[in-house]
C-alpha cells in the first residue's frame, strides 16, 4: 500500500483503518506516515493524524522517535483541529517521559482552559494532564481549580471526564 495515495483517495474511518492494519507494528511504514504527518500538505497532514493516532494506541513504542516533534504540534496555531485532536488523543495510550512531562503537560493545560478548542481536544487534554498530575503530586491542585473553573460551561462529556478526576 502506498499510505501517501491512500490518504489521498478517502478521507475515512475504513480507510484509517486499512491503513493502521497495513502498518501492522512495522516501524519502517510507520515511519512513512509520520513522514506525512510531519509534512507540509496540510490536508495530507491532517487525514494522517488519525491512523497516527490509531497506530500508537495499538503499538504506542511506536511513536518514540518522534515523541519531541510530535509533541511540537501542540503549541502549533496553524495546524488543523484533528491534528492537535489526535496527538492529544495519543498521548493518553503512551508513557511520556519525565523530561518531556513539563512541557506536555503546559501545552495541555492551554488546551485545556482555552474554551475555543474543540471540546474533544479539550477532553484528550484533560487526560493527559490528569494523567502527569498523578504522577506528580504538586500539579494536583493546579489540575483541581482548572478542572472546577471549567466545569460550569463545558459539554456533557467534558463535565463527565471533569468529575471522574475530581
């Protein structure tokens, strides 16, 4: 399979799937997609946001390689909304280590109290940095006045994930 071509032909669930199938654990075609992904298409990089995302949440020693320049693609403001959706989604399946944690889990706060970001990178956010603060007794607090300022005007699911951390 060529991922590049695939990408391009449908942008869907089926073909994230085929493609996450298709690179089966093997870091070489991996190393294709983030290829993609870390590329200039703009479209091209966002329908390989997904099967990344996907592709980490099955094999998540995967993305080590590129953990730093992935992480990079949060503090981007001009990369599409799937983009920042599903690195935050793939960090919750992967242990961020702790030299990286600092600089996740501050980029995820951002993400986190900046009501303009979709609720679901919002959500993905909250996970990741529940999960830093656990690690990390200090930011429990800080994690627990963010989580309670929000909680009055978010969704239903962001209310949900909130209370479970609360």
């Amino acid at each position: 399979m060529d991922i590049r071509q695939a990408l391009l032909a449908v942008h869907s669930k089926a073909q994230a799937v085929r493609i996450v199938d298709h690179i089966g654990g093997d870091p070489q075609k991996f190393a294709e997609l983030m290829s993609i992904f870390f590329g200039s298409e703009y479209r091209l990089t966002q329908r390989a946001a997904w099967p990344t995302s996907h592709c980490v949440e099955r094999w998540p020693e995967l993305i080590g390689p590129y953990l730093d320049q992935i992480i990079e693609q949060l503090a981007r403001d001009d990369v599409h909304d799937a983009v920042e959706w599903n690195v935050a989604r793939l960090l919750q399946y992967i242990d961020i280590p702790p030299k990286l944690q600092g600089k996740v889990y501050s980029y995820c706060v951002d993400l986190v109290d900046d009501i303009n970001e979709p609720v679901a990178v919002r959500e993905f956010s909250l996970t990741v940095v529940t999960k830093i603060a656990t690690a990390n007794p200090d930011l429990k607090n800080e994690l627990r006045l963010m989580v309670e300022k929000h909680l009055e005007h978010t969704s239903g699911a962001f209310h949900k994930r909130a209370r479970a951390i609360l």
